[in-house]
C-alpha cells in the first residue's frame, strides 16, 4: 500500500490510498485537479472517498467528487 500526499496543512488536507491498481480518496481540502494529478489522471481507479471530519481544509473541495 502506498499513501500519496497531495497536500496537508490549514490550506488543505487530501490523501490518496493507492493498492494494486485501486485508491481511495481521503478528505477533499485540495482541488480536483491536484487530486487527479496524483492519481496520474486515471479516474477509474479511484474506487472510493472518505471524509475523516467536516472542517473546512478536509472538506473544502467535495462538491467537485
């Protein structure tokens, strides 16, 4: 399992879980575009997201999933 770090920080916080070819999305404090980056622009491999808690640097970007 690999965790790729899109960003942290009270400017965002977004993670990305990535195994055997899967990932699954942690918060959403950085853009879309940031997230699909980091997962080389493959959608179909995001197979989920998690939401760890509703403060605005986790949550700022849900609307975009």
């Amino acid at each position: 399992m690999r965790l790729i770090v899109v960003g942290t920080g009270s400017n965002g916080n977004t993670y990305v879980l990535e195994q055997n070819g899967s990932r699954v999305i942690l918060d959403m404090g950085k853009s879309w575009g940031n997230v699909l980056k980091a997962c080389e622009y493959d959608v179909f491999s995001i197979e989920a997201a998690l939401i760890t808690h509703e403060h605005g640097d986790h949550t700022r970007y849900i609307k975009d999933l």
